[in-house]
C-alpha cells in the first residue's frame, strides 16, 4: 500500500470550506441589511492569504504539483496548469474582497454589490476547484506518484509546517470557530 500523500491536503481543505460557508452566508446577510461586521472580511481574507494561500496552496504548488510534473504530468495544458490558474483567479477575487472591505471601514457607503461580487467568485472558484482536487487530481495523484517519491513529499510538508507559528493551524481554526458561533447566535 502506497503512502497517503493527499490526505493533510484534503483535511485541510475542510476548514477551508468552512470558511467559505461563512464568506457566503455573511455576504447574503450583508446584502439583506442583517450584517454589518467587515472586519469579518479582512479576517477572512487573512484566513485566505495566509492559511489557505500561503500555507496550504504553497504546499500544493511547491510539493505535490511539482512531483506530478517531475513524475510525468504535463506542466502546461494539465490539471495542474488548471489548479495553478484557479489558484490566481482566486488572488484576484481576495485582493476585490480586501479593497472593499478596506474602504467600507473607511467609510465608503457603496462597497456591498463590489464586496458581494468577490465574495461570491471567490467561493463559488474555491468550492469548484477544491471538488475538483479531492475527486479527480487527488485520486489522480494517489495513483501516479511512485512510492519513492512519497516520503520526501511528506517531509516537504512537514517543513512547511514547522516553518509557521506553532499555533497557526489552531489560531485559523479557532477564527473560523468563533466566527461560526456568531453567524449561528
């Protein structure tokens, strides 16, 4: 039996949906006038850049990407040109999440439709491209990659791990809870 080297990916991708739950609920309550709390945004776009992005998105692209491509997948026109494309579109719907947010704080009165707009893009891009990973690119990846390749990969991870905070997987983790104890109070 080979070496799991998805599994950290798509548990992580768990607490990435659930923000994304929150990104959408909070934004259709924003739009019906019954929320009002863009702080939630930069939060949500810190989440993104640095738990999602930087931290789960780099493993794919600097790790398991670049063993599909050094294994035999094609570097352009593939899956991984694919994820690597959505990976950007998303940048740019959080870099719109972002400036709205920033300018509603700022006392801007006409950010919803603009912050709505990237909030929707984003989770509808994510929730897609993360469906897409865990059915077909993930298995995909399970089947193709050799065994010998398979503990570096997991050492790769465990590096990009230790190079955050020790508490950062919790400190996202309780961000999400909290923010999910206030969409359910």
């Amino acid at each position: 039996m080979k070496t799991d080297v998805t599994q950290v990916m798509v548990a992580e991708h768990e607490l990435i949906l659930r923000m994304i739950a929150l990104v959408e609920t909070n934004t259709r309550r924003l739009e019906e006038d019954r929320f009002s709390n863009w702080q939630f945004y930069l939060d949500a776009v810190d989440f993104i850049r640095n738990y999602a992005d930087r931290f789960h998105h780099a493993k794919e692209e600097a790790t398991l990407f670049t063993a599909l491509v050094a294994n035999g997948m094609p570097e352009q026109n593939s899956p991984v040109a694919a994820m690597l494309m959505e990976h950007e579109q998303g940048r740019a719907f959080v870099r719109g999440m972002e400036a709205a947010a920033q300018k509603a704080l700022d006392g801007a009165s006409d950010q919803v439709a603009v912050l709505a707009e990237n909030a929707y893009g984003y989770a509808e891009l994510l929730r897609n491209h993360i469906e897409k990973e865990n059915s077909i690119l993930y298995p995909l990846s399970e089947r193709v990659l050799p065994e010998e390749v398979r503990p570096a990969m997991l050492e790769a991870y465990r590096q990009a791990e230790a190079a955050v905070a020790e508490d950062f997987s919790d400190h996202y983790r309780r961000m999400v809870e909290g923010y999910e104890a206030e969409a359910a109070a």
